[in-house]
C-alpha cells in the first residue's frame, strides 16, 4: 500500500466511524459526514454528466460535425438553454418547454415498457401456469406444478384485487362486487405479507453484506497499522 | 400559467415515442431515435441544473449567519473539491477513484451497514403490538428467509430449504405479480392521462 | 334550555347568559344599568371629572350619577384614572362593575333600546378567558382615559357607544333640554328645536380625523390576533429526548450482538461455512456463459449505488471472472452517474487478474442518462446515443462501425451475445426487463439477458425469470447466488471472505427478530395475565 492508500484507508475507517456513531444517537459528526458524502456525489455526477454528455453530445456536435448534424444539434441545445432558466426563480416558467418535453417522452416511455415489458409477459406467464405442456418441460411431477400454477394464479388475482378494489364504488350492485373484491383482496394481502417478509430479508441481507464490507476493509487497515507497529 | 403549446410538445413528442413501439415505419423509427436523443442529452442538463441549484442553496446558507452552516460549508468544499480532481484529472483517474473509494463508499456502505440495526429493532417492534395473522406471516417468511440465506452452519434441516424454495417461487411470485401487474396498469394510467393532457406537470395548465 | 336571539347579531344564545356567544354583545341590556344614552358610565374621581371635559358639580349631575360617586368614593382611589394604577387586577374591573350594577338596579332606566356596547360585556371576566380579559383590561387602564381629555370624541357608527372612556357624559337636566316652547302646537313642550336658533349659529363644521378609529375591544382582537399569527410562524421547540431510552438501549444491544456475530468468523478466519449446493437461476448464468462463442460481446450494465458495492462486487466477481476465462469482450455502461466510477473501480480491482485493456478488451461507455428513455434510445441506436467513452476514446468515427475493437460492428444491442446487468434497484431492474425483454423474446435472438441484483430485488425480478415467456434468462441473487455460483466454477477468494459473516449474521438476526419479538410480546402479556389472577383472588 502506497502513502495515498494509507491515508485513504484512515480516513475511510474515521468516516465508517462517524457514521456508525449515529447509533449512539443523532448528533453533528454524523450529519458532516453525511454533508461530505453529498458534495462528493453530487460532484461526481457532475463531473460524469459533463464529460460523458455535455460535452460530447451537445457542444460538440456544434464545432465539429457537418452541416446536417450541426443544424440537428442546435435543437437539443436551445431546450438545454430554456432548460437551464429553471434555475432562476423569475425565469424558472420559460423552462417549463423542455421540461414539457422530457415528461413527454417518459409517459410515453413508461407506458410503452409497462405495456410490452410488464403487463402482456406477466398476464401470458399467469395463463401459461396451467399450460400442461409448458409445464412438463420445466417439471416432471406435472400434478404438483399445476397446483403451484394454481396457488400462483389464485395470489395474483387476489394481490390484484387488494391493490384494485379501493377504486370501485357506486350502485349497490357494485357494492356487492365491491364486497367480493374485498374479499378476494383480504386473501390476497397474505400473499404480500408474504412477499414483503421476502423483501425484508433480502433488504437486510443487502445491508448486512454492506456491514460485513466495511467491518473486512476497517479489520485491514488496523491489521495494516498493527503489522506497521509490530515491525 | 395556462400554454397550450407545452401540452402540444408533450402529447405531440410522447405519440412519437409511444407509436415506435408499436409499429414499424422507418419514418416514426427515425423521428423517434433523434427524440429520444435529445432526451438523454436533456436529463443530463437536468441534473446539472440540480446539483447547480444544490450549490447554490448551500453557498446561501454557508453565507448566512445560520446555526447549521458548518454543514453546508463542508458540502460547498468536498463538492468543490471532487469537482476540481474529478473534473481536471478525469472522472475515472486514479485520484478521483481515490475520492470516490476511500470516502464516497465507506460512508455510503456505512449507511447502509446501520440499516441492518434499524431492520431487526423494526422486525422486533412488529410484535410489540398485539398481533394478527399479516404479521405473523411477515415475520415468520423473514425468518425462514434469513435463516436459509445463510449456511446455517452446514445443518440440514428437512424440509426448510425446500421451504424457502417454493416460498420464493410460489407465494412470493404471486404477490409480486400482483403488484407488478398494479404498479403497470398504475404508470399506463398516469402515462395516459398526461398524453391526452389530462395531467400537465410541467406547468403547462 | 330556553334561548334568546342576540339583539346584535341575532343568533341563539342561553337565557342564561349575559353575554353573546358569538359576537360578545350584551344580551339583556336593560338589566345591565350601567348605560346613559348608549354610554356606560365609569366610576368617576375627581380626576376623572376633570377629564372628562365638563368641570360639572355634583349639582349638574342626576342623583343616581350622585350616589354611585358617594359608593365609590368609600373605596381608595384605585379603580381608574390615576397614572400609577396603569396596569389593574382583573378583578378590580369586575367588581366596580358589579357594584355599579347593584347600585342601578330599582333605577329608572334610561333607554332601553341601547345599542351593543363593546367595552361593556368585558367586565364580566367568567364569560371571557383569563388572557383575553388580561388583554382588554390593559387596554382599558388609565391610557385610554387620558384621551378623555378631548373635548369631543367622534363616535363611529360602527361602533356605538364605544368605549366607556370615548364618550362624553351628557345627562339629562333641564338645562340641557332647552328652553320652554310658547308659541305654535308645540307650546309648552321643552326640548324643541329651533329652525331659527340653528340658522343662526352656524359655523364651520368640525374636522373629524379620517384615520381609523377602533375601540380598545377590537385593538384587544386585534393584538391576539397578530399575537397567534406570529406564534404560528415561530418554531415549536423539540420535545428533549431521553439520552438512556429504552430504544437506543435496544438499538445498542442489537448492534453489539450483530457486529460480533460478524467480527469473530472474520478476526479468526473460520471459512467453516459451505457454499450453498445449487442455485437453479446461478446454474442456467453459468450455462450461458458455457455456451458463449470465443470472443463474444457482452455488454455489462453497471446499475447499482456505492452503497451495495461491496455485495454486487462480491456476487459478479465469479461470474464476471467465468465470462473473462471465456474470453469475452466486454462492454460497459451505466445508467447511474456513478455507475462509470463502480465499473473502473470493479475492472481494476476485482478483475485486475484478467490484464483486460481498456479500449481493446474493454471500453466503458460511461453514463446513460434518462432511466429508461435513455435505455431505449441506447438499445435502439448506440452509435447516436454515445459517442464518447468515459475516458474521452471516440467510439464510432468510421462509417457503418467502431474504430474500437470491442464495439465491432455492434449496430444495435441484439448484437450482443449476452447483456448482463449488475442492479439494485427495482425501478432499474424493471426499466432493463421491460425495454429489453420484449426485443430479446423473439425465438430467433440468441441475445440473452442475465441479471446480477442485490438480495432485495429477488421477489420483484423472480416473476420475470419464472414466468414464460421468460424475460430473463438467467439470476444471480445476493452473496448466497454468488457463493452458489463461485461453488460451480471456482473462484471463491472473495467469496469465502464474507460467506462466514454472512451466514452468522442472517442467523443471529432471525433469532433476534424470533427471540426479541416474541419475549416482547409473551413477557407483557404473561406479565398482564398474572396481575389479572391477582385482582380476582382477592
């Protein structure tokens, strides 16, 4: 380890520390530390958006292209103007153009992704999971995977309903279908009591893996710093 | 204020974009590849104008005689700094990779290594109040979850492991389906109302 | 209960009460006694004689203003007027009022159809609250009596009678009704008026001050009104949390037991634990991998925080390591800014045994910004989307292809064998499955789509790998994908460091959240159930 690493292996264990300390209580070390760590990401991404795009694909395109691209180019850098008046208060409104633009192209986006991506595969595996055939090639016990088929279908449309339900309202008639749906969205919540107590513990495994890091690179360095000593 | 051409640029620029996954025509294919383009490049100016904002906001605050200055001071300087190395040298040079490996991560992984504390003082929490049948299925699927996770010390328990398995494939599956297919019919509703103008979140009604 | 309509504003009120609920007006004004023509008279000193203007004698007054002057002068002179006495008890109001009331009671009443006098509902301090009656009494203290020096007030119309201070005593008296009528049908009635005498005393009417005038009530309303306004805009302190609380305590314990559950098998380098036998979405990644021509492309997507680094870097590392023995070409991106920096950081690190060159075996493309729009435009047309590397090498100056030998020919992203995504998030994960799933479905793409995500993604990405059709074709999930993934190929150094840790770790955490949970829910109720035997033996 060079000079530049040791420092850098001190200073990462003190800011381990520091934030650590936030278990012991808030307190102001904590929230410096946690200053820090914003300015630095913030300037990394600045940094990365400047060098990775700014440049390249607005400014240069403008010097060095030709004549074409140098007119197709000047779009996207009359709305990065308007765009950059949303930092003035006064002017924040002539931004609302791009801004008007960019939500645009992500509802379309989202929608477009949701529909091919999500919703028409997701509905196809939920009708596939009492396909017979499809399910000998995956699993040779074919009674037992159309009972999970089952059990998967019956917890997605009642997931659905829990989650739908709330929308609904009207006649009595509806109200009676309203009262099925409960139902069925009563049955469905165990489904994602389920699937959150899932995502609980793959949260927790996620940070207990990020703890078991910091706790491997602090045990180095005083390893490092004892092994310095004992020299 | 009311702009009739901001919901025009929307409705118009999301068809577009909206119609090329739908159909193949190499007119559309083509409008909506420079659209798209000058999307990305837009979002990147987006998010200078916001960490530019950020300083901005910070350098307000550092100046004025506040109580937590010091805090936004120490902001202003490490940006200042990461935006000096990184910006002079390069993003990915070996004394920016210094900054973002000797500070960045260990605080960043430090905050999420104190989450493991909070989660198991939540999970202990849960059953402080009287529980019902929801929670004793939350917590009992995290445990079983997390004791499978690991080795378990190379202790084989019949049963468990194919547990966990068909918990993950089965019940598990089925909930997030559920949701999946929610959150979707959720975003095309929300996509759809702003294509048809219903929805101008960009101030344009 | 009986009620009765205010006669100021009209609403129903109590029989009982003296005042109005809502606007405070008097309800019963002929029982109060205290008003002369619409002016309620104050318990008058010699000061306070003079300062009303008129220098009258005791003669010039009526004789029931005699005898409430002879009552008050029994008590020491502390009511009004005097400029010690600036700030009174509230109970001195209240009780001259009082006495003042007693005394008029058997007296003619002078005008029953007195208007709503503001000043006087006040003195009964039971009807209003205490900091409200604080509020009007310093209002009323010898300040706004020194104003009574004014030979006349002006009374607005929209508050009659005013204040008690504000108005001038005129009584009744023969003087003051003028002189006797002898001539025409009003002969020998008083008080008439006179056209002639009116036309002949004609003068400049008085200048009356157009600025505002209020009466101490509403100054009173009006200082607690702004008083509450800016109490509403002043921060409320924090209540003060304990240092020793029963919580942090806890918090402490957790963390104390967890951080040596995974300090000891990393102090003493246990490496006890196995890896775990098989993993069905680890296997199929390593199939793919197996099936990987010589030099193929893959593109790389490097989606995930800092934060999580050190668990995506230790479950990729296997698998990337098995990708780079198969001698693949690889392609970086990120749709996070910070992605570029965490895939420099992996290539030098993790795979600094590979001798991967940049720009010959790997390029890292860097940042692709928009989320999923950008994604889109990325997997449409990577030639118009990036045209830089992260460390400034042009990517496609010839026409038709790249001047980098890792790009090729690549015209689009089905022109990768493999793209493989390291994430975290699952906004991420959907934005990679949904743009590119449906582009890779078709039968006749041998492009697959192989995801390496952090332990927390595993319910949101299964149904998308365990679904037909399958939008994902191969899952690495958390360390325990990754141990199982490094069991089938090698390549457990990293590994091995964390596998021990994590695996006390997940177990020490169930048995706290089994032990904790349930020791906090049975010991209070078991606690319960005993003092509930212990009230019924007795």
């Amino acid at each position: 380890m060079s000079f530049g690493d040791w420092i850098g292996a001190f200073l990462g264990f003190v800011l381990t520390l520091l934030v650590f300390s936030y278990l012991i209580g808030d307190n102001p070390l904590f929230r410096i530390t946690l200053h820090i760590f914003i300015g630095v990401s913030a300037g990394f991404a600045a940094v990365v958006a400047i060098y990775n795009v700014i440049l390249p694909q607005l400014l240069e395109p403008i010097f060095i292209s030709n004549r074409n691209e140098q007119i197709l180019a000047i779009f996207p850098l009359i709305l990065a103007g308007l765009l950059i008046t949303k930092i003035s208060h006064r002017f924040a409104f002539i931004g609302n153009l791009p801004m008007s633009y960019l939500v645009g192209v992500s509802a379309a986006v989202a929608i477009g992704g949701a529909v091919t991506g999500t919703l028409i595969p997701q509905l196809l595996a939920s009708m596939n999971l009492l396909d017979v055939q499809a399910s000998q090639v995956f699993d040779a016990n074919v009674g037992l995977r159309l009972l999970n088929g089952v059990i998967i279908l019956i917890g997605t449309l009642a997931s659905l309903a829990y989650f739908q339900f709330g929308t609904l309202s009207g006649s009595s008639q509806r109200n009676q279908f309203q009262s099925w749906i409960e139902g069925i969205g009563k049955i469905g919540q165990i489904f994602i009591a389920i699937m959150f107590g899932f995502l609980f513990a793959g949260i927790f495994s996620a940070a207990l893996t990020a703890l078991i890091g910091r706790v491997i690179t602090s045990l180095d360095f005083l390893r490092g710093i004892l092994g310095l000593f004992l020299q | 204020m009311k702009n009739p051409v901001y919901t025009a640029i929307a409705i118009g620029v999301g068809i577009v974009v909206l119609l090329g996954y739908f159909l193949q025509i190499d007119l559309l294919a083509n409008l909506r590849i420079v659209l798209l383009e000058w999307a990305t490049i837009l979002v990147a100016v987006a998010l200078l104008v916001g960490i530019v904002n950020l300083f901005v906001v910070h350098f307000r605050k550092s100046a004025a005689d506040q109580q937590n200055r010091i805090n936004s001071i120490v902001l202003i300087v490490s940006m200042t700094i990461t935006l000096l190395v990184a910006g002079w040298f390069g993003p990915t040079h070996t004394y920016s990779l210094w900054i973002f490996n000797y500070i960045q991560i260990p605080i960043e992984a430090s905050l999420m290594a104190i989450l493991t504390v909070m989660l198991i003082y939540a999970g202990i929490r849960l059953l402080r109040r009287k529980p019902n049948l929801l929670t004793i299925v939350f917590i009992a699927t995290a445990v079983i979850i997390l004791l499978m996770s690991g080795a378990l010390f190379g202790i084989d328990i019949p049963g468990l492991s194919e547990l966990r398995i068909w918990i993950g494939k089965v019940p598990a599956v089925a909930g997030a389906r559920g949701i999946l297919l929610g959150v979707s019919l959720g975003i095309v509703a929300a996509g759809l109302r702003i294509l048809i103008g219903a929805d101008r979140p960009y101030g344009g009604s | 209960m009986d009620q009765i309509s205010c006669p100021s504003c009209g609403k129903p009120n109590s029989v009982d009460n003296k005042f109005c609920d809502f606007c405070l007006s008097a309800l019963h004004p002929e029982s109060s006694g205290e008003e002369v023509f619409g002016a309620p008279i104050p318990p008058l000193s010699g000061e306070n004689r003079e300062g009303l203007g008129g220098h009258e004698s005791d003669a010039e007054a009526p004789d029931w203003l005699s005898e409430l002057e002879r009552s008050k002068e029994a008590e020491p002179e502390e009511s009004l007027g005097t400029e010690a006495d600036e700030k009174l008890p509230a109970d001195a109001v209240t009780d001259w009022m009082s006495e003042v009331s007693e005394e008029d009671e058997g007296k003619p009443e002078p005008d029953s159809a007195a208007p709503f006098l503001p000043d006087q509902e006040i003195s009964d301090s039971q009807e209003i609250p205490h900091w409200l009656n604080d509020a009007l009494i310093e209002e009323e203290s010898p300040g706004s009596i020194e104003d009574e020096d004014l030979p006349e007030i002006p009374i607005s119309s929209d508050a009659p009678g005013s204040s008690l201070e504000d108005l001038p005593v005129t009584p009744f008296s023969d003087e003051t009704l003028g002189d006797l009528e002898n001539a025409g049908p009003l002969a020998g009635l008083k008080g008439i008026l006179s056209a002639e005498a009116g036309a002949a005393r004609a003068k400049t009417p008085k200048a009356y001050s157009s600025s505002l005038r209020i009466s101490s009530s509403q100054r009173a309303h009006i200082e607690l009104l702004t008083g509450l306004v800016e109490e509403e805009g002043q921060p409320l302190p924090l209540p003060e949390r304990k240092a020793l609380s029963q919580q942090n305590v806890m918090r402490w314990v957790i963390g104390l037991v967890l951080f040596v559950a995974v300090l000891w098998p990393l102090v003493v380098s246990s490496e006890q634990m196995p890896f775990p036998v098989y993993d069905e979405g680890s296997s199929e990644v390593n199939r793919l991998i197996n099936q990987l021509p010589e030099n193929a492309r893959v593109l790389v997507g490097f989606d995930f925080e800092p934060g999580l680094a050190a668990e995506l870097e230790a479950a990729a590392d296997p698998v990337i390591n098995h990708i780079m023995d198969q001698g693949a070409l690889l392609t970086l991106i990120s749709t996070s800014p910070n992605g570029p920096i965490l895939a420099e950081r992996f290539m030098q690190s993790t795979q600094s045994g590979h001798q991967y060159i940049n720009g010959l075996d790997y390029i890292n493309l860097g940042y692709l910004p928009g989320g999923a729009a950008g994604l889109v435009s990325f997997l449409d047309n990577p030639q118009g989307t990036i045209s830089f590397s992260i460390d400034g090498i042009p990517l496609w100056e010839t026409e038709g292809g790249s001047n980098v030998p890792v790009l090729g020919d690549i015209d689009q992203v089905t022109d990768y064998e493999m793209v493989l995504v390291m994430v975290d998030d699952p906004e991420t994960a959907r934005a990679w499955i949904e743009q590119l799933g449906p582009r890779l479905s078709d039968p006749l793409e041998l492009t697959s789509l192989v995801l390496i995500t952090s332990a927390q993604l595993e319910p949101v990405v299964r149904p998308y790998y365990d679904g037909i059709p399958q939008m994902v074709n191969g899952l690495v999930v958390g360390l325990r994908g990754g141990a199982a993934y490094a069991r089938l190929v090698g390549g457990e150094d990293l590994l091995s460091q964390y596998w021990d840790a994590f695996s006390w770790g997940t177990f020490v955490a169930a048995m706290l959240i089994l032990v904790g949970g349930l020791g906090y829910y049975v010991v209070p109720e078991l606690t319960r159930t005993a003092k509930g035997q212990d009230k019924v033996e007795p």
